[in-house]
C-alpha cells in the first residue's frame, strides 16, 4: 500500500488549502483514514480522522476549520484546510488503516506554512 500526499505549500493566515492524499488501495479495504499533523519540535497529532462520511474526528483547534474526506471515485484522502492560522504549520501526513490487517499505512508528508 502506499501512499502520496500533495497540496502543501505557502498560504497566508485566513487562506485555504487542500491536502490531497492518494491511496494505492482500495478504499473499500480501508477502516479508517485520516491526517496527522507534526510541527518543529512537537510530537505528531491528530488533525481529522474518518472511518464514514458521518463518523469523523477532529482535533479541538481545527473543528469548524478544516475537514476531511474520503473520495471514493478519486482514491484520495483529502483535508480541506480554511481559515488557516501560522499555528498551522507543520508537516501533513496521511495514513489510513486497513480494514483487514488493522495495520497503519503512511504518506511521506506534505510541508504546510502559514505566514505573510
């Protein structure tokens, strides 16, 4: 299985992003999928997971912010990110977990940097 983010990059505070991550797998394999985000110096955390569209986790400081979905068509992941604060910027990994194995796949990582 693999995984490949895309989407980072540089965006001003109050702008939006969308983090794409697309998935080798069937997503119909796949229990659960979601994002992590790891700031410099900081441990990685949750940012949204989602196992269906209305069975969903995000962490308190993006709620309303960002949102996570699972493109079934496309075979991404993808978390749309608004409303963007420089407390944002981190690296963004994706992973998801097999429905099956219960083993946790992840992406390589996609830098995200709020500032002016």
């Amino acid at each position: 299985v693999q995984l490949v983010e895309s989407g980072g990059g540089l965006v001003q505070p109050g702008g939006s992003l969308r983090l794409s991550c697309a998935v080798s797998a069937r997503l119909s394999t796949v229990y659960a999928a979601g994002w992590y985000s790891q700031a410099p110096g900081k441990e990685r955390e949750l940012v949204a997971a989602i196992r269906t569209a209305s069975d969903q986790d995000y962490a308190d400081s993006v709620k309303g912010r960002f949102a996570v979905y699972r493109e079934k068509a496309k075979k991404t992941v993808d978390l749309e990110k608004n409303n963007l604060i420089p407390e944002d910027t981190a690296v963004y990994y994706c992973y998801i977990q097999h429905l099956w194995e219960g083993s946790f796949y992840w992406g390589q990582g996609t830098q995200v940097t709020v500032n002016l």
